[in-house]
C-alpha cells in the first residue's frame, strides 16, 4: 500500500481504491473528487462512495462521504 508520503491525487479519481484510515478502518471506495485548497490542510479532501469496509456500520446506502486526506493512512489502487 502507498502510505501517506504518496498521497491520493487528482490521478487516482474514479478509481477503485482500497484505504486504512487513522481510525482503522478499512474500506473499498470509488474515489469521486479530490477537494483541496492552498490556505490549509484541512480542507483538503476526498468525496467517496463505500463499496465495502470492516466497520459495516457506518455505510448508509446512497451516501457519498468526505474525508480529509491527512486521515488516510494508506492506500493501493484496485482498478478503475
């Protein structure tokens, strides 16, 4: 996995992703838009859609979620 030295880009939209977060969680996602800004790091994100993850109780069906990027621990891309 590409850990937070290589992180998400504008390249890795639409994709299929797999993530750990800081939490630990752990999801699939399809990545739909990079948000970011150069004023600070907080509000630099991502919209996503969860395919599946280890904490099933925090899917709601037809939901896209934002994170902010520093909370991705990890990631490795798993097609487009």
């Amino acid at each position: 996995m590409n850990t937070v030295k290589n992180r998400i880009g504008r390249e890795h939209q639409d994709k299929r992703l797999r993530v750990e977060v800081l939490g630990g969680e752990i999801a699939e996602i399809k990545l739909l838009l990079i948000s970011g800004c150069d004023q600070h790091q907080e509000c630099n994100g991502i919209v996503y859609d969860i395919i599946s993850t280890n904490r099933s109780d925090h899917i709601k069906n037809g939901t896209a979620y934002w994170s902010e990027v520093v909370y991705v621990k990890s990631f490795e891309v798993h097609g487009g």
